[in-house]
C-alpha cells in the first residue's frame, strides 16, 4: 500500500474532526522539530516541541504568549522576511533573527486574509527542502480549521479580551466610549471579576506558573507587565472565590503575590490591579496576600506622616513600650480580641491559652494602659494605631515613632 503525503496525512485528519493540537502533534512526528503557530499578530496559538528550543524568539513567546514588539519590528524589517508577507509558499528564513537556528515560515491563509503563521524551528536536525511542502501543507489544514470550526473566532476573542485590559490595566485610561464599543465585540462575560498579581517570578517557572494558575482557577486572561510580573484577571458567577490551590502554588515557589476585591465594572480594572499591588506592598514574602487584611493600612497611608504620628493612641504606646520592655505580648492579645469581636472564649482559643489566662490580661492591659477595654471604640483606637505601627515597620511610611 502507498504511503501517504503529508498533505493526505493532515487532510484526513481534518476530515476527521481533529484538533488544532492533533494536528500539530502529527506533524511533529513527520518534521521532527519544534513547530509554532501563532496568529496574524504573532500571539500564540500552539507550540510543540520535545526538547528546550535555545532560540530568543521562541523563549520570548513560551514565556509570555506572544512575541514581543522588538521581535516583530526586526522580522518585519529583514528584506527576507518581507517574502513571507507576499506569497502562500513557505520560506526558508536564515537571516536576522534566524542566523543562528534558521526556520521554515508560511502563512495561513484564508483567501486573502491572513489567519496566522506555521514556523518550524531547526532546533533538533537540520532543515531539507521536504520540509517546506510538509510545513505548507500543515497550514493549509490549519486554515480549514481555524476558519470552519470556529477557533480562530475563540482565539481572537480571547486575544481582545487580553488587548483590552492591557489598555484598562497598563495604560491611561480609555474613554468610556471606547471602552463601549470594544466590551460589545466581547463575548458573554461574567459577573464577578478579581485581579491577582504574582511579583518578582524566577524567569523559568514563569510559563509554568501561568498553565497552572489558569488550570485551577477561572482565568479570564494572563497579562505580562514585565520579565517577573504575572497578572491574572479572574472572571467568575460567584462572590467567593477559593485561592487554596494559588496559595498553594505561591508557597512552594516562594512567590508574592497579591489579589484585589471583586468588582463588577471593568472600566475600574487598573483600581483593583492597583489593590492587588498594595496588597504585595504591606503583606508578606513568599505568600499570596489579600488585600482585604490590608484595607486600613492603604488608607493610613494617604495620611500626611506629621499628622499620623499624632494619631497614634497614647493607650497603645504605653502597651507597645511595656510589650518591648518586658517581652510580653499584651498588644497582640488586645489586636485578637477586636479582630474576635470581644470574644474571651474564641480569643483564648485563637492564642492557645486558657479563658482565665485571656481575662486576666484584659484586666493587667487596662490598668497598662489606662484605659477601659469594655468599650469598643477604645479596642477600635488601639487597633487602628497597630496598624499605623505595622505600616512603619514594613517600610511604607516614614513615621517617627521616638516622640510621643
């Protein structure tokens, strides 16, 4: 029996109701070299490979999803390149940004309408001349697919739902006119959507991470702000929104990263990418942060440091210099009991003491501090002045605590 071509091979399998992954994993196995389709602005749509791929262009877009301006204005410029945007027929590509792995390139086309782009990469063998017909006939197959299934639909789509919180997110604010007319290209979005910022990424988990955190969690889109920046837009039907997994993720590769509140007006995006900044700014190292437990702290941190430092309440400071004189930890008991809603049972629990223990240092704390702890805005006033002191010791405030 004859051995099929290439073409019958990818023809068939279209005919068969395979996928765009299918089919670059057939034709894988046919040029033995790492093959990436990208579409006609050069973001990813696959990527196949076996091995690394040293090349610059290929990190660039396994890294972040697509390839960078530099990347394109350079190829745009080589007078070799230039062929590729003229003829359906694919081209060896050697020179520019090929010079040390040369690359077969070849359109797909939709009539006269460009879809995207097939690149073969010489990282595993050297490039034959075979190979050029394989790689035409795989982005013929490609163009049935994109343009009789819908994908190519589903992944522009999911390509301007990432241009336009990029513009709502990193760049000035688009007018609401604007920001009207590109919503109603959009597909149905849901109700609820959350911005998370993971920061200061090691630059080889930074593909890794952006898989995983998609897997586990209702990603709208992932947006690179730089080289150690991730930010993930979650868009969801439900008010709560269960991080387990990310906590996770954030504390074994010791990743800070911080999360916003839900809103629902996507024209607030950059308000809510700003919380999750604030939220990696006062939280802590090496974990995911919510910006719900550093509200109050955003707020003080508006507040003219002279006048803050008049803020803090005198009650507090005797507690706080009495906690650092005698090692003790009145200050962080009372902190509890607010946060327990003046629950002695669950204070005593949360500190792993007895009930008798918890209602004797509310009594030795009042007589510490001169105060009476049985009324709420006084626990509220000593609170509120922790807070104060917490922005001070994570760096965010120039507060100068030795006058009183």
């Amino acid at each position: 029996m004859a051995t099929k071509s290439s073409g019958e091979i990818f023809f068939d399998a279209v005919y068969e109701g395979t996928d765009t992954a299918k089919l670059i994993n057939l034709a894988y196995e046919l040029l033995n070299n790492p093959i990436m389709v990208t579409d006609e602005t050069f973001h990813a749509l696959c990527l196949k490979r076996d091995k690394p791929v040293n090349d610059p262009v290929w990190l660039d877009v396994e890294q972040k999803g697509y390839c960078s301006e530099d990347y394109v204005l350079s190829f745009r410029a080589d007078p070799v390149s230039t062929m590729l945007f003229q003829q359906t027929q694919a081209i060896i590509y050697k020179t520019g940004l090929a010079i040390k792995m040369p690359r077969i390139l070849c359109r797909i086309n939709n009539r006269e309408k460009t879809l995207g782009y097939v690149i073969l990469f010489a990282a595993e063998r050297k490039l034959v001349e075979d190979d050029r017909l394989v790689v035409m006939n795989l982005a013929k197959a490609l163009s049935l697919i994109l343009r009789g299934k819908g994908g190519l639909t589903q992944m522009n789509n999911s390509r301007d739902i990432a241009l336009l919180l990029r513009d709502l997110i990193l760049k000035p604010a688009i007018s609401p006119e604007e920001l009207a007319e590109k919503k109603r290209a959009l597909p149905h979005l849901k109700t609820y959507f959350q911005v998370v910022v993971l920061d200061s990424i090691q630059k080889r988990y930074v593909a890794y991470l952006e898989r995983s955190i998609t897997s586990i969690l209702n990603v709208l889109c992932v947006l690179h702000a730089s080289d150690d920046q991730l930010i993930i837009v979650i868009n969801t039907d439900t008010a709560i929104t269960d991080l387990t997994n990310i906590e996770r993720i954030c504390t074994k590769y010791a990743i800070t990263a911080g999360i916003s509140w839900k809103f629902k007006n996507l024209a607030l995006a950059r308000d809510y990418y700003n919380q999750a900044c604030r939220a990696i700014d006062f939280g802590l190292s090496g974990q995911l942060n919510d910006y719900d437990h550093y509200y109050l702290l955003h707020i003080l941190s508006y507040i003219p440091t002279p006048l803050l430092n008049t803020m803090i309440y005198p009650s507090y400071r005797k507690l706080r210099e009495y906690d650092i004189k005698n090692a003790s930890s009145y200050c962080q008991t009372l902190i509890n009991y607010f946060e327990t809603g003046l629950s002695v049972n669950e204070t005593a629990n949360r500190l792993h003491i007895h009930r008798n223990t918890m209602k004797y240092r509310i009594d030795k704390a009042e007589v510490i501090g001169e105060c009476d702890l049985n009324d709420e805005n006084t626990l509220l006033k000593i609170y509120l002045s922790s807070l104060i002191y917490a922005c001070l010791e994570q760096g965010q405030l120039k507060l100068n605590i030795g006058h009183g």
